[in-house]
C-alpha cells in the first residue's frame, strides 16, 4: 500500500494575487523591448577604424551670462563698447542711450556676440558738451522684425517712448570731455 501524500487543498487566487501578477505582467512588457533592443545584434555594419567617441552634449542649455561692462566706465563721445552677456536665443540684442531721467531711449545699434563676448563700436553718447554727465546702455532683446525697423535708423538720431521689451540689463557710463573718433 502507498503512503498517502501529504498535499493542502488549493485555494483560488484572491485580488492582492491577481493585482501582484498584473503588475508583474505590466513590467515585463515595459522592459521587453529595452532588453531586446540589448540582446540583439545591431544591423548597421561594425566600423572599421576606431573613432574617438563624440562630445557629450549637455542635456541642459548653459546658464546665461548676465550682461556686463568689460570696457570703461568713462567713455568718450564716441566709444567702442564691450561686456560680457549670453546673446538670447532666437534674438538679437539693441543698444539704446538713455539720460537718466529722460523719458527718451536713443536707438544706436545691435550688439556684435562672440560667445558670451560683445561689442558695439563707434557708440555715440550724448553731445560734445555733455561731459560729466552719466548716460544708460539700455540693452533690449529685439525679434528679426524689430531689427529691420530700429536698423532702417542706423546713423541718425532715434528716439522711442520705451524699447520694444523689458531691457536685459541697463549699464552705466560717464561721458569724459574726450570726443573720441566716430
């Protein structure tokens, strides 16, 4: 006679069993093609040469350089002007003259970028007989659209209520009695 086996009736699954297999299942269909994709040989043929690996882009946009002044503060009638500041993406960059106080900015020119460098050359602040007196560099980001209507002024003086859009940054210079040489 055989010795009967010692077995525990079976009980049928309950709701924690069936939602634990269902998360289980839903993972393993997540994770397939990621492990397939891993597993299984790549079509493209191998290289033949060994290259160095390309630069790693970064995942974020570098942090803005805030503008600044790299060239003096007292500046001549006619002055070259230089900082420090990250062009906006999509945009140029204006510079316009401004007395504190006056209600009026003066169009002068859009900034020329290298990097986080800019420069604007024969900027010309105030009047040969506004020596001593302090001037604004208003820097205001400007669209294609804006840059076509403010540069159809180059050269000419050119007064506006208010820039186009909040300004960037708004840097301080004093004119000396020098003319400089525009």
């Amino acid at each position: 006679m055989s010795v009967p086996e010692n077995t525990r009736p079976r009980r049928p699954w309950g709701a924690a069993q069936w939602t634990f297999l269902g998360v289980v299942l839903a993972a393993l269909i997540g994770v397939t093609p990621a492990l397939l994709d891993r597993l299984l040989p790549d079509d493209a043929p191998a290289a033949t040469a060994s290259a160095p690996p390309p630069a790693a882009s970064p995942s974020v946009s570098p942090t803005p350089v805030a503008f600044q002044l790299t060239s003096a503060t007292s500046v001549p009638q006619c002055a070259d002007i230089t900082g420090y500041g990250s062009k906006p993406p999509g945009r140029e960059v204006g510079l316009f003259i401004r007395v504190p106080g006056d209600s009026k900015y003066y169009w002068e020119k859009i900034l020329t970028f290298d990097g986080d460098s800019w420069r604007a050359d024969r900027v010309v602040i105030g009047a040969p007989g506004d020596a001593g007196k302090e001037f604004e560099l208003v820097l205001v980001p400007m669209s294609v659209q804006a840059v076509v209507e403010f540069r159809k002024h180059d050269g000419t003086p050119y007064a506006v209520d208010n820039p186009p859009v909040t300004p960037l940054a708004t840097l301080r210079v004093t004119r000396t009695t020098n003319l400089g040489s525009c």
